[in-house]
C-alpha cells in the first residue's frame, strides 16, 4: 500500500466477499487502536460490537451483493479497549487479480460535538470582540464568519442524523418511529381541529415463500420495489413507512371510511396488476378510519385486525375495520 493511501485521512479496509480483511490502512488502524497483523486476515466483523455485527451483516452484505456499492451506511466500530468509533461508511465491489473484493473508506462522525465546541468557543470570543477598538472590528467580522460557517455545518450534521433516525435503510421509507410519532400527530389534529384520518395496514401475501424460493436478497429487492410503488401513488400529505418485516403503513390525510377504501382498493389492484418480473405478489390489507377518542394504540389494532380479517378470507382484499 502507497504511503499517500496508508496516511490518507480517512480509514481504508478492503475485504473478500466473505468479509476477511485484505488490507487496511494506518488511519484505521490508528482509528481501532490495533496493530496491522491483528487486523488483517481476520473478518471485519471482529471489530464491531454484537448489535453493529448484525446490523452491518443483515444491510452492507445484501446491498454490495445487489448493486454493487453501499454509500453512506452510518454505525460503529469497536476499539480494542471497547470504545465505540461512529463512521459514515462508503464501499464498492470490484474485482481485482481476479478476486472479487469490497473496497471500503470510513470518516469519524465526531464532527458534530466539534462544531457545537468550536461555536460556543467563536460566541465568547465575539463577545470579547464587540467591546473592543474600531482596529478589532477587522477580526470580529473574520471570527463572525467563521461561526456561520461552523453554524450551517452543524446544521447539515443534525440534518443527517435526522433523516438516519427516520429513515428505514432497506427501502427508503420512513420508519416504525417516525410512524408513530406521526399517528400521534394525527390524533392531536383529530382531537384539536377534527382532521379526520384513515390508517392502513398493508401484508405482503405468502412473502415467506418468496424468501425460501428466490433467496432473502431478492426479499429485500421485493420489499424495495413495493416500497416505491407505494410512495409513488401516495400524496405529499399521506405518510408511507415500513413498520417491520413485510409490513407497511400508510396514513391517509383527511380521509373518510370511503375513501380510504378507495384508496386501499387502489394499492391493492395496482400490487396485483403490476409487473414484477419472475415473481407475483399480492397484499393485504387492513383499513380503519380514526374516530374521537382514538389511541394510537386502538386505532392501529382495529386496522390490523381488519388485516388479519383481509387474510383469513383468502388474503388479496381489503377489508375496513368498521364492517367486522
């Protein structure tokens, strides 16, 4: 490895499809705080926490296998003396002296308590500035600058954060906490300006099948594609989330009994029509429209017992909570 590589500023491993290390540069090692022959040979999973191991086995591995590159996958590394290292990483497959290997770059995501220091420290100093002389006026519009600039990059990293914690990684959609909180949103709107909403649940049809036949990459290409046909006839109002496994949710906006199941007929014959390639699918779903009174508690039960209805009666249906 070149010395501009092995000194670059930021980590570098390349792994064999497996996951053996292969090589790595001083930044990572310096990052895990090992030495080059403790690390290279052994699988990069040695140096993650139980959680990170399986997080990182259950996405990066299916991703590189389906396109070939992961960008900006976020999760932690475990030093030799147990402490967590937050990274963004960034890898691509390619074969290289005719092994198919993962070549992989990682950047510390510590930055942010960075910028919050370096603001407090750039506040003080402006403070100070403001009382002094005309001739100072120069460097406290230098050190203002300054602090707008650590401001908006602050403002970038809280963003991403954000949209990590709300984000499903797998399809793209929002996520069983951002889910939530919304369906809680949702009930205030209810309760405060009689907004009325409709919640569905929706189950992909015999989606074991589809694992144990084609293999769980193609569950996961599955699971993606219904997540975009979902998003794509969705509102800007409505919000579209994977709740968990093979099971999404959709609240509808001011939406009444009928028209949700308007709707909800509407997913369900476009899942059934479309064209999926080698594989069909069909879902399920459950519909309830929210009501004074509601929880989210109730409101999400009454919809997924509407969907254990939808599949007891021969699953590809819709069925609404209030005609049980």
């Amino acid at each position: 490895m070149d010395i501009q590589l092995d000194q670059a500023p930021c980590g570098y491993f390349s792994i064999s499809d497996s996951g053996i290390v292969r090589s790595v540069n001083q930044t990572l090692l310096n990052m895990l705080k090992v030495e080059r022959g403790e690390l290279l040979g052994r699988h990069i999973e040695s140096t993650m926490s139980v959680t990170n191991k399986l997080f990182f086995h259950t996405y990066f591995y299916p991703y590189i296998q389906l396109y070939g590159h992961v960008d900006e996958m976020y999760f932690s590394f475990r030093t030799s003396d147990q402490q967590d290292v937050p990274v963004l990483l960034n890898g691509v497959r390619q074969t290289r002296d005719g092994e198919s290997v993962v070549d992989c770059v990682v950047v510390v995501m510590r930055k942010r308590i960075e910028h919050e220091k370096d603001i407090l420290q750039t506040k003080t100093k402006l403070q100070e500035l403001y009382q002094a002389t005309q001739e100072a006026n120069k460097e406290l519009e230098r050190l203002h600058q300054e602090y707008e600039v650590k401001q908006q990059a602050l403002l970038k990293v809280n963003d991403q954060l954000e949209a990590m914690a709300s984000t499903d990684p797998l399809t793209g959609l929002k996520n069983r906490r951002f889910f939530q909180n919304s369906l809680l949103a949702s009930l205030i709107l209810l309760e405060q300006q009689q907004r009325h909403f409709s919640l569905l649940v929706i189950d992909i049809d015999h989606f074991k099948s589809i694992n144990d036949t084609y293999g769980h990459p193609i569950g996961d290409l599955v699971l993606g594609n219904l997540a975009g046909l979902l998003q794509s006839m969705s509102r800007s109002s409505d919000v579209v989330a994977r709740y968990g496994g093979e099971e999404f949710v959709i609240i509808l906006a001011d939406c009444d009994h009928d028209q949700a199941m308007e709707v909800a007929e509407r997913y369900r014959f476009e899942v059934a029509s479309s064209d999926w390639g080698q594989y069909n699918i069909t879902v399920s779903i459950g519909v309830a429209t929210a009501v004074q009174g509601d929880t989210d508690t109730s409101v999400f039960q009454r919809a997924d017992t509407a969907l254990y209805a939808s599949k007891t009666a021969g699953r590809n249906r819709v069925t609404h909570a209030d005609h049980l």
